[in-house]
C-alpha cells in the first residue's frame, strides 16, 4: 500500500509530532510500557522452574 502526502499534510503532520504536548504524552505512554515491560519480565522470572 503507498499513498502521498502533500506538502501542508507533511507539515501538520511534523507539526502534530513535535507539538510540546504530544511529546509529553508520548514521554508518558513509554514510561509505563517500560514499566509493564518489567513488571511482565519480573513475573515471568518468578515462574522460572
């Protein structure tokens, strides 16, 4: 599948991304998959035989 942005979507998009909020969000949002990740790692090492 391709498609093609225009010039102005390209720039809403890059705008959305970088917007200081979204940043925020996005910084949180990996924060607590790290956390998930670890909590899941640290109960998988105490299922270990």
């Amino acid at each position: 599948m391709s498609f093609h942005l225009t010039t102005k979507e390209k720039h809403d998009l890059r705008q959305a991304i970088y917007a200081p909020k979204n940043k925020q969000y996005t910084r949180q949002l990996s924060d607590k998959l790290k956390r998930k990740t670890q909590a899941t790692a640290a109960t998988q090492d105490l299922k270990k035989p």
